[in-house]
C-alpha cells in the first residue's frame, strides 16, 4: 500500500474495495458537467481517470473520450471496476502515469487528490496532458445530515466520529501547486445535492469511508461488528428513506504551453 508524507490510503483490500463499489453514490458525471460550465472541455481523444478505485470515474470519463485509460494504485479496487468499451485499467500511481509525453487531451481526478504526492502527481498530469489539455479535479463529500433529523449531526459528530477518526489525508486543491506545475486558468464549482438511504444502506455508505477502512484493516473492529452497531445506533433516525445532503466540489484547470 503506498503512503507519502504519512498518508496512507486504505482502500487497499478486496473486501474494502467491494464495500466502496456497493455503497458510493454514482455522482461523477454531475461533477464533469460542472467542469463544463468552467471550461469548454469537448470530446477527447483520449482521457486519463487519475485513482480510478472501482472504477465509477472512468464511466464518467467514458462519456466524454473515446478512449481512456484508468489507474489505480490498489489492484484490490480496480478488481471490483465494471469493464466498459474503450477503457483500460491499469495498477499504477499517479506519480508514475504509465502514458506518454502530451498524450490525453484531458485529465480526471475523482475523490482521490486528497491520497497522493500532489506535486509529483501534478507534474505527472502536467506532462501527460498536451497544451491546452483540461484537468479536473473533483471530489464529494457527505456533510453529515439526513434531512428532518438533527439528532444524526449531533450522533455523527459527537459519538461516530469520535470512536473512528478519520485518517490522515492531504489537502483537497492547492490552486499554487497547481500552478506551480504548469496549469492555469483555473476555475471552481460547488454544488448540494441529496441521496436517498435506507439505514442499511448508510451502515454501508459509512463502512466505505477511509476511517471505517482503517479500523477495520487494523483489528480495531471487525466490519460485521461494525455495520451493525452503525444500524442500532442510527434507528431512531430512520422510518424509511431519509434524504442524506451531500456537497460537490469540482476544481478545474488549463494546461498552458
């Protein structure tokens, strides 16, 4: 498992993998359409899906290129990615972008920036984009309310949070290393959007963030133990479907000449 800076990522493991592909929502297009509103991004010849996972991004992608080759540092969670036309999986980091000088005309990042070397990434997605190639970054986040239900901030936060921490991670954007690396124009969006869960289906949502993760792979819990306790805890909260609030951020960027 590769870690930078003491950043470790912990999807890394076939069972984690799968509670990632079953549980997070398909968001990913939405954020490529905000990047559209920032960029005249069109269709490209070929797209890199930088920390692919399970390979929900490289769909997204899929749409825009006509071909794209999506990479992952975890073989574990590129197992778990549906096959689609035109998209090859490759294990590789994104410091070592296994492409060639200038090829993609645009680059994608979704929910992973945070788990790499930003500047060595950068410099790798600087020089596999030709001038003028399109770089997006983009990331959700659950902002820990369920519509009605106040009582879950307070549990979130106050009880969850603190029993399983969340791991260390690096910044999100660093728009001066962005820079730094060769890209310009730079340009952000944001958005709020909600999901419909059951309180099954939050157990899971939960049990495939990062902090869940390391718990588990450490022995802290098993993840069995785990769902369940997420469930009894969470019930008073859930009659059927509640509305969980979700944000989105989506940076994007130019790669000059």
């Amino acid at each position: 498992m590769s870690e930078h800076g003491g950043v470790r990522n912990p999807f890394d493991s076939d069972q984690a993998a799968r509670r990632y592909a079953g549980a997070r929502p398909y968001y990913h297009r939405s954020a490529l359409d905000l990047a559209m509103t920032q960029q005249p991004i069109r269709t490209a010849r070929l797209a890199i899906d930088v920390g692919t996972g399970t390979g929900l991004s490289a769909v997204a992608a899929a749409d825009l290129a006509d071909h794209v080759v999506a990479i992952d540092a975890s073989a574990a969670m590129l197992r778990t990615a549906r096959c689609l036309p035109g998209v090859r999986y490759l294990v590789a980091a994104a410091e070592r972008i296994p492409v060639r000088d200038g090829a993609a005309d645009l680059a994608t990042v979704g929910g992973a920036f945070h788990w790499f070397d930003q500047a060595a990434a950068l410099a790798e997605l600087a020089r596999v984009l030709r001038p003028g190639g399109y770089l997006v970054v983009y990331s959700d986040f659950f902002h820990g309310k369920l519509k009605g239900r106040p009582g879950f901030v307070s549990w979130l936060a106050q009880s969850y949070l603190t029993r399983y921490p969340s791991p260390i991670r690096h910044a999100q954007f660093d728009a001066d290393a962005v820079a730094r690396a060769g890209f310009g124009h730079v340009g952000f969006g944001e958005t709020v959007y909600d999901v419909p869960f059951t309180s099954g289906e939050m157990a899971d949502y939960l049990l495939s963030q990062s902090n869940a993760a390391a718990a588990i792979e450490s022995g802290t819990i098993g993840a069995d133990t785990l769902r369940n306790q997420i469930i009894d805890e969470t019930a008073a909260f859930f009659t059927d479907d509640e509305r969980a609030v979700f944000g989105l951020r989506v940076w994007t960027a130019v790669r000059l000449p």
